[in-house]
C-alpha cells in the first residue's frame, strides 16, 4: 500500500444531506475518507471475488457476476473479449476511478420530470397507488418512493415472462428493473427493450397473466393513470 496517501477516516467531518424529493435523499461526505483510491487498489488485490446471493421471490437467488470460481466464465457468450482479458483492463494512470463518485451524485441528483397538469385521471391515479402497493405487486421490485429497486436490479426472461434475445447480450443474461419515474415521457414509441408492448395496458396485462394477479378492469385502469401520475 502507497506511503503516500495513507487510509485514514476522519469520525468528525460533517454530513451534508442532498435532497431528491418524495422523501428520498443522499447524505454526502466529503473527505470522510482518505486514500480512497489506494485502499480501492488494496481491495482489488487482495479480497477474492465470490459468488453472491439476493433474497428475491421468497427465495435465495445465485447472483451470476462474481464468479471469478469459474475461470472460463464468460469464454463462450464472449469469446473475443475474453481472450483478449478485456474483462480486466487496467491503466496507469487511473484517469477514470477517482471521477465516479462524483459522477454517481451527481446522476443520482438529477430530478426527474414531473408530468404535466392533466395528462392523467389524479383520482382514478390515487386508487391506482393502492394496486401498485397491493395486489399487482409492483412494489415489489419497483421500490417507493423512487419507484426502482434497490439493490441487485436484474432479473432472468423467465422472471418476468419474455424471451431471453435482448438478455444474451448482456453478461449476467438479464434484464434491469426499469425504473418508473418519469415514465410519462416514455409513453410513445412502445414499452420494453424493443417496445413490444405498444401501451401501458399491454403492459400491466402481460404482468397480471405472468404472476396471475387477477385484476380487474377497473383495477388496471387505475394502475395505468397511477403510472402515468409518476
């Protein structure tokens, strides 16, 4: 470990807190911790990589991306990269780490649009809040009050009941969570990675023959003005 940077965390710096609105916020500390850079590469060294578990679906799920166990990992979907070591690009200088964090906060901090006056039913929107939260289960991946998910955002084709064509792209073979707000300015073009559902309809009918919510007509019209609301 570098001389010149030694690690050190100051118990005194002060907490400055951002706010992101609906009751959400970042608490920020600036210099809290020195050497940050060099116990990063410390780290890097040092701990080995290990294969990973999330509680989701009432069940412990494998999380696929730390499987430094398995040297081959990623030869077959992505040959070329992989013998190439693409996967373990290092430069020195390290022009790119010491910006993330700051990077980070500041895409975190970035508000999302707010929907305009009367693109959506505000009362049919508020019984819609009661479906999201209840029995379509949105909440349970799309998380209030950001309405994304904390976490290990990912989940298989067979998750969420479509094809895996866009997911084989993808290292770990999924698809992230989409998060929510903001969603008015998404509406033309199709929902999804390639828009196979023209509608927030189409959507919300997809997922209550998924996960055989049973909702009624009513109860996604609802949902769809509360989406529209966000």
């Amino acid at each position: 470990m570098s001389d010149a940077a030694p690690i050190a965390i100051d118990p005194d710096v002060e907490f400055v807190r951002h706010d992101l609105g609906n009751g959400s916020w970042i608490d920020l500390a600036r210099g809290w911790l020195t050497g940050s850079l060099e116990l990063y590469r410390e780290l890097e060294a040092t701990m080995p990589w290990r294969q990973g578990r999330v509680w989701r679906y009432e069940k412990w799920k494998e999380d696929p991306r730390l499987s430094a166990g398995n040297p081959d990992a990623g030869t077959a979907q992505f040959p070329i990269a992989a013998a190439n070591n693409f996967g373990n690009v290092r430069s020195d200088p390290d022009l790119i780490t010491p910006k993330l964090a700051n990077l980070q906060l500041y895409q975190l901090a970035i508000p999302a649009p707010t929907p305009p006056a009367g693109s959506f039913d505000a009362t049919a929107a508020a019984r819609g809040k009661t479906v999201f939260s209840g029995p379509g289960k949105c909440a349970s991946c799309h998380v209030p009050p950001l309405y994304t998910e904390p976490g290990w955002n990912m989940h298989t084709p067979a998750e969420i009941g479509i094809d895996d064509f866009q997911a084989s792209r993808s290292p770990d073979r999924r698809y992230r969570t989409t998060p929510l707000k903001g969603l008015f300015a998404h509406l033309k073009g199709g929902f999804y990675h390639d828009g196979r559902f023209a509608t927030l309809a189409d959507v919300i009918d997809h997922y209550d023959a998924t996960f055989a919510l049973g909702l009624s007509a009513g109860q996604k019209s609802d949902l769809a003005e509360f989406l529209k609301s966000l």
